[in-house]
C-alpha cells in the first residue's frame, strides 16, 4: 500500500502544509488506498529532505508535483483527459505560481505576522519539552525571516505582501466561476493542487488578515466545503 508520509493534522486541516494535502486529495480522488504517517523526523527519509514523500512498491518519491506525476504514470491515473491541451497548459502554469508564489504569501502570513506567531508557535512546539522550546521556536522563526528575506518577499510590506495574496485569490476565483471545480463539473488533479492551497487560508482554525482575504470570495469558500464533503467526509 502506498505510504504518504507528512507532518500531521494542524490548524484544524488534515495538514499544515499544503503540499502534502495535495498528494493525500490527489490520492483520494484517484481513489488508489494509502495511509499516512505523519512524523517530522521522517524528513531524514526522504528523498528531497522535505516532506511529503511518498513509499510505494520499494520506491522513496519525494516533492508533490512529482508525486502527482510519479502516481498518474504507474496507476495508470486518467483524472485529466477530459481537459483540453490548453485547460492543462493553464493547469501547469497556475499550479506553479500557487506553489511558487502563493506558498510564499502562505509563509508570510504564519512566520512574519507578530498576532499570528504565537498561533504558530504553540501549534508547531508546544510538545517539545523545556527547556528547548524557550529558544528553539524563536531561532526557527529567524530562519524563516532570513529564507523569506533571500527569496524576496520578506523584503514587502503586510499591505504590499496583502495585494499580492488577493491577486492569487481573485484570479482562481474568476477561474472557478459558478463552477463545481476549477475546470467545470468535473474533478481533476488540478483541484488537488488549488484546494491544498485555499484550504491553508479559509479552512484553518484561526483568523489573521490574509485568511479574512481569502474568506471574502464566496464561490472559493464554497468550493472548499465541496470538496470537503466529497472527499472527507
């Protein structure tokens, strides 16, 4: 049976990061069975050092997108036919700009946000035991404002950083529609990549302003719960 291997429940979501939500949705629409191992330390086992990755018929993949791929080529996954060769080229190019730009803005609003870090503190590194987590939670934080810094959107304002956030969400809004999923009334891979996303903003248990931001497009909230009670329920 394939193994996902991820970080566990938080924030009152299935997982905290939104690329192991991808793979778990992916799983499920493509209905192949799998369990979950949800442990950090796993991370030295994996593949790319990052989680998730994947253990399947003796085989380690790592990284989200090339899970999908990993996963659609040897079950012989059909989720996509129905698009056109344009639909998918939208599907890629969308898919890169939420895993390259929107997980930034994602970061921001957890790491940088001063109302919003002692959510993530507690959340992260509340079990440790003391007296580590006096410092070790602080340390961690610096090097998220140093990664964030280097890759450039540590460098914006929360106005600027807020602006960049909403462009993402106007547009897969405008995208969806009236709607059922991103592409019409049926599901594809491409909604795994937009839910694990969204859901991190709108499904989460706590409020700060990006995830107001996100909350305000009702067709996005309502395509959450959809999604929801399609697969999870």
């Amino acid at each position: 049976m394939i193994k996902l291997n991820g970080f566990g429940k938080g924030f009152g979501v299935v997982d905290a990061s939104p690329f192991v939500i991808k793979v778990d949705l992916f799983l499920r629409i493509a209905k192949l069975p799998f369990e979950c191992e949800s442990d950090f330390k796993n991370i030295k086992q994996s593949p790319k050092h990052k989680l998730p990755f994947i253990e399947d018929k003796g085989l380690k993949v790592g990284d989200s997108a090339m899970i999908l791929q990993y996963l659609t080529n040897s079950y012989e996954i059909h989720l996509d036919d129905f698009l056109t060769e344009q639909q998918k080229a939208q599907a890629t190019l969308i898919s890169r700009a939420l895993d390259e730009s929107l997980y930034w803005c994602l970061v921001y609003s957890r790491w940088l946000k001063d109302d919003t870090w002692p959510i993530i503190s507690d959340e992260f590194f509340s079990k440790i035991p003391a007296p580590v987590k006096w410092f070790l939670p602080n340390i961690i934080r610096k090097d998220v404002k140093k990664t964030l810094h280097r890759q450039g959107f540590g460098r914006h304002t929360e106005s600027e950083m807020l602006t960049i956030t909403d462009e993402h969400f106007s547009a897969l809004s405008t995208l969806l529609a009236d709607n059922a999923y991103m592409f019409g009334e049926k599901v594809s891979s491409f909604d795994a990549v937009v839910y694990s996303h969204l859901v991190q903003f709108i499904g989460v248990e706590f409020t700060n302003s990006f995830n107001e931001l996100a909350r305000k497009y009702d067709n996005l909230v309502q395509y959450c719960q959809r999604i929801e009670t399609d697969y999870y329920s």
